[in-house]
C-alpha cells in the first residue's frame, strides 16, 4: 500500500493528536447519497432513492471547518452516482492535503478516466468492495449482473497506472467466511490491496449472516424455541467460527511476506473475538468517529439513527457516546479507531506513513 508522504504525515499525525485530545472525531464518513446502483444483502442501502435534498458541495466546506476531522470516507449509497463527485472532494480537501480522504465505492460506475479526475481531485486511497472471488456468487450476492466482470476490467487497468491506492474491502459474512483468502489471492491477482471488515447484523437484522454459537444466541436471546422462533433461523456456528479461525491464521501467515493485505495483526484479532463473542462492547462512536449522512445530520454511525445538528457533537458524546451500550458493530471504521492513542500512534506510523518527501 502506499505510503504517505513525510510532510503529509506529519499534519495527520499532529491533527489527529490535537482531534483526540479535544474530542473531536478522527474519522468523519459522509454518506454523500443513499441511493445506490446495488441491492446488497448484507447491506440496508439498495437501489435508487430521491437525491434532491442531498447536501450540495459546498455545504461539506463549511461541515469541514466545524469538525475538521483527519480522515474522511466519502460513501453512500453509491457516490459515483453524484455528478458532481469530484466537486465535493474539492471542498472536503483542503491545500494542506488534509483529511486523508478514502472513497468507499462499489465502483459499479468507476471508469479509468473517472478514476484519474478523483485522483486529481484529492482522493487519497479507493475503497472498493468484493464479496466473494467468482462473478456467478459476487453478482447474486450484490444484486447487479455483470458487476463482478466490470471490476475485473476496471480494477486492473487503474492499478497498471501504479499509484498504489485501490484496496479491496472484505466484509465477512456467514457466507463468505471460506473465501477469505481467495478474495486475497483476487486483489493480488487484479494488482491491489485488500483489507477485511466485519459484517453487521445491526444493518440488517438478519442473523443468519452472522457467525454465532448457540451458547452466544442463548445468552442473547434467551431459549430461541419458547419465543416462538424458527431453530432454523439460528443455525448451529460451531463449524463456521472453526473455519473462520482457519482462513484467518492462514491471512495471518501470508502477511508475512506479503505487502497487499492491509489488514493488520491487532484488527484481525479484536474481528475474530467479535465473532466468537456476538458483539464488541465499548463503542465509542460520536467521538472518535461519526457519520454524516446525505442530507446533514451528524449521526453516531450509519445504525444509530439518533440525528443531530453541525455544532452538536458535544451534545452527541453526552447523549449517545458516554450512554452506549451497543455492542452490535465491528465495522472497519471503529476496527481501526478501537484502539488506545498509543497503539494507535504507533500502527499508522508503522504501517502507512512514509518519512520520504512528496517529490521522491
């Protein structure tokens, strides 16, 4: 993966350290449209939706000076669905080269001369989803024929322009728990990068793509028959959780010598214990990181509905970060965020940031 340049690194590092101090979030996800070109089943954005109250440009200036955040995902929905895409990165960039600024794209829409303008623009690192390494489950899974064959035309060619910025993101599901590193051995095929995230059952309310026990479903929902529940609803996770520890110790050995798994050690510890656990508690969203949705809101995340004005995260921690029990998340923000300063310091200083100069 790309590193960051030494002077960029230096801003993120100094204004993610102020950020922290002062409460103010590190990563800020504007969720620039809910309509999307997918129907996703792990996913509660699908399809078209009314675009007319979503924020113009120029609104994510002024969202910028408020919260100024270290690290944007510019998300959806499908932002490639705006026409006006590369406008708003412009007012999310400023001269400085901050935030770092990811767009989480299904790419559905990415062409190579589109892929270049956003680069001009200011995106930093093109986050880009694969569920599964062969067209016939991806494409099902998504809802969008052709979807897979399209990425395995566009992805390669942006990659052979060797900037080094596309990673593929791995949302683990009940379903997909054996593909894991054949989704790696994919990015590494098409030349890019690829990280892992865990899914949700808080998006959905389907369980049934989550890796549980029935001691987990037990304690959480109490004796499943007595309610009235289906058995099959909540079937048996034992041999799920036993090949979900296979393919993950077998990512873990292959990052040993490889430079495309951008995942690292720690994160794919705290996502193995979510999923043996049913959960992860101590969630500090609204704080350390928050959503920003379409039309403006501040939210905690994208599964916390509680809205909130521009000047209101003082009020969101007080409310919701310093009250929240929710423990129903692992996603890739808060794997990244849930760590101490420390770590956390030290991981990015590691792993992403280069002390060369911009020129070299």
């Amino acid at each position: 993966m790309r590193k960051v340049p030494f002077g960029e690194s230096l801003r993120i590092i100094a204004q993610g350290s102020m950020n922290w101090r002062a409460g103010r979030p590190i990563v800020v996800s504007f969720e620039v449209t809910d309509s999307c070109t997918c129907y996703c089943r792990h996913c509660d954005h699908g399809g078209p939706r009314d675009m007319s109250k979503d924020m113009k440009p120029a609104d994510y200036k002024r969202y910028m000076e408020v919260l100024r955040p270290v690290v944007v995902q510019v998300s959806g929905g499908e932002p490639l669905l705006r026409d006006d895409l590369e406008d708003v990165v412009k007012n999310i960039k400023s001269s400085s080269g901050l935030p770092y600024l990811i767009l989480v794209s299904n790419w559905s829409e990415m062409t190579v001369d589109r892929y270049k303008r956003l680069r001009d623009v200011g995106v930093d690192e093109f986050c880009v989803s694969l569920d599964f390494p062969d067209a016939q489950r991806h494409d099902d899974f998504r809802g969008l024929p052709g979807h897979f064959d399209h990425l395995g035309k566009v992805i390669p060619a942006a990659a052979k322009l060797g900037f080094d910025d596309i990673v593929m993101n791995n949302c683990i599901t009940a379903w997909n728990i054996g593909d894991i590193n054949a989704n790696a051995s994919k990015a590494e095929e098409w030349g890019v990068n690829i990280n892992f995230s865990a899914y949700s059952p808080w998006r959905t309310a389907c369980r049934a793509d989550f890796h549980e026990t029935p001691e987990t479903l037990v304690r959480r929902w109490g004796d499943v028959p007595r309610r009235g529940v289906a058995r099959e609803y909540f079937p048996d996770r034992r041999e799920q959780l036993e090949l979900l520890d296979r393919e993950l110790a077998r990512l873990k050995e292959r990052m040993n010598s490889s430079h495309w798994i951008t995942t690292n050690n720690t994160t794919l510890d705290a996502t193995r214990e979510y999923f043996h656990r049913g959960g992860t508690p101590n969630c500090k969203a609204g704080l350390r990181w928050l959503v920003v949705t379409s039309d403006g809101a501040l939210q905690p995340c994208s599964m916390q509905f509680k809205r909130y004005g521009l000047h209101e995260q003082e009020k969101m921690v007080k409310e919701f970060t310093e009250r929240n029990t929710c423990d129903q998340c692992y996603v890739s923000i808060r794997s990244y965020l849930d760590k101490s300063y420390t770590q956390l310091l030290t991981e990015n200083v590691a792993e992403f940031f280069s002390f060369k100069s911009k020129a070299a």
